[in-house]
C-alpha cells in the first residue's frame, strides 16, 4: 500500500504534514526524522520516497537513504488502526483480481483478512463481533477458540494439533456484515455518491454503487434437491418408470423433501413413484495435495412413512456418484444420472431412519476415489434393494414407502447435507533440477535418432535401434519424422531423452505432483500431421553419455495425461507436461529419474501418418548445453517429508454469491 506510487501521489500532502510549523514537529516524529534520528535538522524537506529525504542545505542538494522502506513502515505502524479501519470500508482496485471487488465478496474477505481475524478474536470485540456473525453459543462449534480465517461462507480454528473448517451452504458472514452495518453502509454509500466521488475522490470509501441482496436461490457453485417421478394410476412398468431418461418433476430449491419414495399403482405390477436425491460440494478446500483417509456423507432426517405390504418397508439407501448436467441446477433430465455403483458398504434401512438427527454414510474406498480435491464432489441417494440394482419390487396396491429430509435452502446449517473429508495434507516443498550441461557428471540430455539415405518402412523407421545421436547439442529436435520421397516410405526419426539427478528427494519424500517442461525453439509440419507429443520413460545405456543404441531404450506408457500437438506447441516459453501418477511413480527419489519424449500420435501408437514425398513434422527444444538454465529442460517435483493431520473438512451444498443483483445508486 505504501509503495512508491503512494509517496508519488501524495508528495503534496506529505511535504506539507513535514514542512508547515507545529505539525512537522508531530511528524517528523512520528518519522524518526528528528533530533538525532536524521541529518534534516530544521531544513525543509523538499521530497520523500519509502527509503529516502530529500533537502536543501547552504545551496546543496542532500539525500538521506535508509536500508529499507523505513518511511513506509512508519506511516503504516503509526497510524494502523486507522489504516485498517479505512481498509475495511473502502472498496479499491484488487491486483489479484484485476478489478473492482463486489461489496463483501470473496475479494473483500481476503483483503481484509487482518482486520476481521482481529474483530473476532480481540479480547474487547470478540463477544461483540460474534455475535454479530452468529457464530456464538450453538451458532458454530468454535467456542472460544480463536478464529484463523473467515471468507464468505466459512470459518478455520485450530483443535490442538488439528485444523477445523465449518461451512455454510451460503455466504452467511457476507450477509451479516451487510445487514448488521446497514445504515453505516447506505451513509457511505450517499457520501460518496452525492460528495465524494464528485469533488473530492480522495475522501471516498468506494460504495458509489452498492449492490443488493438477493435470495439464496440460486446456487453458485454447487446444488442439491430431489428429482422425481410422480405419475397418477394406472401407473407404469417397473421398467419404465426405473428406466425413464426424465423425472416428472426436479425440486433444487427443496427445504425438506424425500430421500427414498416408492410407491405402487393400483394396477398390478404397476408403479407410481420414485425419488433420486442429488448432493454436490466443493470440496477444493481440500487442494490437489489433500491424501483422503475417509469420509462420511450425512443427510438430517426430517419424516417417515410407509404401509406394511409387498416391497415395504423393505427400502433401503445408499450412496451413488451423479453427473447433473449442470453443477447448479438440477432438471427433470437429470433422473437418469446417478451412477450404480455402490459407495458405501452399508445401506440404510427406511425401517432405521433417523427422523431427529443425521443418517451417516461411512465411505468406501469407491466413495473416497469419488471425492473431487480440486472441484465439485458429486453424489446422490439410490434406493439400494430394487432401484440400484434393478431388481423388481414385490407389488401390493397402493403400498407406500417414503423418507424424507432436510436439503440445504433449510433455513441455518444444523440440518444441512453434509460431508466430512478425513485427509492428511502434505506440506509441499519444490525440487526443481536440470540435465548436466557437458561436459556431463551425472545426468544427460540430447537427441537420440534413426537416419537414412534409402528408402524404409515405417516398421524399419520406428523399432530399429537407431543410427546416431547428439548429446552436447545446444537445441534440437524433441521429436521428428521424415517421409522419404518414395510412396509410403520413409527417412527417419528422433526422440528425445532428459535425465534428471533426484536423489536430493531422499526416501522420504512424498511426492504430491510433478512436472516436466521442454523450453520451445522452432516447430515445422509440412502437411498438416500435427503430431502431438508426450513424455515417456527412458533407459540409455549410461547416465552421462548417450549412444546410438538408446533410440530403442524409450518405454510407450505416457507420463503424462496431457499430449501437446505441434500446433500448441510454444516456440517462445516452457511447454509443461503434468506428470500423471505413473510419471510420478517413475521419479527417482534416491539415483537418477530418466524420461524422454516421443510423438504419441505416430511413433508410439505405430500408426504411420499419412504419406507425403519428403514431408517433416518437428518441435525443437533447448537442452542442457545451452548457455545458462532459464531455458533447460527441467523437472519440477512437489514434494514432503512429513504430513500435517487435517482430520476434517466439513463441505455444504453452497448457496449463491453475495450481491448478485442489480446495482442501486
């Protein structure tokens, strides 16, 4: 905040506070420019930088530096509190955002972060600010434990050793701070408004425009409801009605709705009824690093009702995966979309629901495999005796068997569909290493190939054992291949190899992510082949030199999941290759980790393109021996040697952003 520009902006203001009698003795010390503080003496300041005075004396110009930003500092301690008070209600351009940020949105939180942690846990304010939050009392489980950070819809603390995240299925904390501080925010807003931004920009708090609140409905990031089907007599086979691709009805603003519903028509063998609840949460809190343990999928119970006779009461729930079409809605479309596939090992019996409390789902390894770290996690409810695994009900007329509960427009969050995510967190460090330049000492890089005059076969081209190399080259190809001008012949090909020195790991290490990435130099295809190129293992016949004979010495797994064809193959930058879990898997954490790349469009799938006299497809790239490292081929390995147990998550079905409606001057 108080960079440069800021000195810049405000040199008049400043000059003034440090020059005009009376004040510049208040400010000077509050500098550290007076007495034996600083040269200056009683000389008039004619500039001022973060780290530097400027003054004249007996006709000279003086400069005064510090070693850091020691101005910058001392404005900013002197007068914090006023800072910080000016921070919260002022709404400024955020860097990290590159726009305006909403009123009490997600930009609002996180700039403000010291100041609202501060409220929360002050000794004075505490109590106060708590309450005004509603997090006090059976409002939140935190107690009195000191809240270490707060966005829109959340709270963290810390449970001894143990880090606790409590979610709201909307941006509960950013409505409170609006609600609670309403008139002070419509004061502000008239201020800038009507005198501020008009006259005397510098005065404004930045609510010119301060937006309303809308409903909780609709969702922003992630949904839950029932979607049904409910048909009048005489109803519809078990076929049918199970294999409808369409419900009769889709209910995501649901506040207490059915979580199992069968019911048969009066007709034999004729149905009327099913229900499939949908649930989604985001569960990116958890970060692709997050190393699931398990996990428990809870719904609050709200009723039960079923007749003795055929089928009832003899349902049962389970939790499956679903792919809505959309991760916000849910329409009559979606009935279709759950998946069969158990992901818990027990069922819950309707005869055992819990109409007062939580019905709890224990994850399976299944269900844990279906947690997104990095997204929205997606299940659903399926009746586990006869929908799941289309086996026919028993039929008795008329026979009902419901249970329903609570869903997350509910008012609050003690009802609300839940998922606790038992994980434990590796604490990333970054290894970054580069092939030996030549002459080399441990590892290598360079180009491995297969040449020819004559005219050959594709098969020839492709497996035979190579015919030279190049080791010391500055760039080179990654991967080529040449037509010979014979029909469906051809000239030869290249592949590269990139050894790496990953012993610096140690044993130890838990790798959590990794990628390889080959700096672009030049890139050529003749005909259009756009051959796409993958990172695979290598195995040359020494760690320091190559040789001929190591064209053949590349495996045909990928490493990576993502290809990257000729034509987005960068000339200017890094082309970066995330190493899948078999690449991962394939780092060497003690010696030496070899990979290489090859054309996985052509080469490794052996299905030659097609034939053009005398046609090239290329992509160059810097090895080692090129002057310095910034453009070397590099591996780049997340990784830890320890874990920090962050034994829960606590994700809800999350409501809408804050202040989506129409703006209000």
């Amino acid at each position: 905040m108080f960079n440069k520009q800021f000195f810049l902006k405000h040199q008049g203001k400043l000059l003034w506070l440090l020059n005009t009698p009376v004040v510049c003795l208040w400010f000077r010390y509050v500098l550290r420019i007076h007495g034996e503080g600083s040269s200056v003496s009683s000389n008039k300041i004619r500039g001022i930088l973060p780290h530097v005075i400027f003054w004249y004396e007996n006709g000279k110009r003086k400069a005064e530096f510090r070693t850091h930003a020691k101005f910058s500092k001392r404005l900013y301690y002197a007068f914090r509190p006023v800072w910080d008070l000016l921070t919260a209600l002022k709404k400024a351009p955020c860097a990290s955002y590159g726009e305006p940020e909403p009123c009490f949105g997600k930009a609002f939180f996180e700039r403000r972060q010291p100041l609202l942690i501060y409220l929360l846990n002050n000794t004075v304010t505490r109590r106060w600010f708590r309450w005004v939050l509603r997090i006090h009392g059976a409002g939140s489980d935190v107690g009195y434990r000191n809240v270490i950070k707060i966005v829109p819809n959340a709270i963290w603390w810390k449970n001894g050793k143990e880090y606790v995240a409590e979610f709201r299925t909307h941006a509960k904390y950013s409505k409170r701070i609006y609600y609670a501080f309403y008139p002070l925010w419509w004061t502000l807003h008239a201020w800038d408004w009507c005198v501020a931004d008009r006259w005397v920009p510098e005065l404004s708090f930045g609510f010119s425009t301060l937006t309303a609140y809308p409903d909780a409905d609709p969702e922003s990031t992630s949904v839950d409801g029932n979607i049904e089907v409910d048909i009048a007599n005489p109803g519809e086979t078990w076929a049918t009605i199970r294999g409808r691709s369409a419900g009769t009805g889709a209910w995501p603003s649901s506040t207490d709705d059915s979580v199992l519903w069968m019911k048969c028509a009066t007709t034999a063998s004729q149905y009327r009824a099913m229900a499939r609840p949908f649930y989604l949460y985001d569960t990116s809190a958890l970060t692709a690093a997050a190393a699931i343990n398990a996990g428990t999928k809870s719904v609050f119970g709200s009723a039960l009702a079923y007749t003795t006779g055929g089928f009832s009461p003899d349902l049962a729930a389970n939790i499956v995966t679903t792919t809505p079409a959309s991760d916000t809605d849910l329409v009559t479309g979606d009935f279709d979309q759950q998946g069969t596939v158990v992901q818990c090992d027990t069922a819950i019996g309707i005869a055992s629901w819990n109409q007062a409390g939580y019905n709890n789902w224990a994850l399976n390894a299944a269900g844990l495999a279906s947690i997104s770290k990095t997204g929205i996690t997606k299940f659903g409810i399926r009746e586990n005796n006869y929908d799941r695994p289309n086996t026919t009900p028993t039929w008795a007329s008329d026979v009902l068997s419901q249970c329903t509960g609570y869903f997350a427009d509910q008012t609050g969050t003690a009802n609300d569909p839940k998922l606790a995510v038992a994980y434990t967190l590796n604490t990333g460090t970054v290894l970054t290493e580069y092939p030996d330049a030549h002459p080399e000492t441990n590892t290598v890089d360079g180009s491995v190939g297969f040449y020819s005059a004559a005219e050959n076969s594709w098969a020839t081209v492709r497996d035979n054992a190579g015919s030279g190399f190049d080791d010391t080259t500055l760039s080179d190809v990654a991967a080529y291949i040449r037509a010979y001008s014979t029909t469906d012949t051809w000239a030869g090909m290249n592949r590269g190899i990139f050894l790496f020195n990953t012993s610096a790991l140690t044993g130890s290490a838990v790798i959590s992510a990794a990628t390889k990435s080959l700096y672009g130099v030049s890139k050529r295809d003749d005909v259009a082949w756009n051959a796409a190129l993958n990172i695979y293992t290598s195995a040359p016949a020494s760690n320091t030199a190559l040789e001929a004979g190591d064209f053949d010495s590349l495996g045909t797994v990928a490493q990576s999941d993502t290809s990257i064809t000729h034509d987005s193959w960068s000339i200017a930058g890094y082309n970066d290759f995330a190493l899948n879990s078999t690449g991962i898997g394939n780092i060497s954490k003690t010696g030496i980790t070899k990979f290489g790349s090859r054309f996985a469009t052509y080469d490794v799938a052996n299905s030659a393109p097609t034939w053009s006299s005398l046609a090239i497809n290329r992509v160059n790239c810097y090895y080692a021996d090129q002057t310095g490292t910034a453009n070397d081929p590099k591996l780049v390995v997340t990784y830890s040697t320890y874990t920090e147990d962050v034994p829960y998550v606590i994700a809800y079905v999350t409501r809408t952003d804050l202040f989506a409606g129409s703006s209000r001057t």
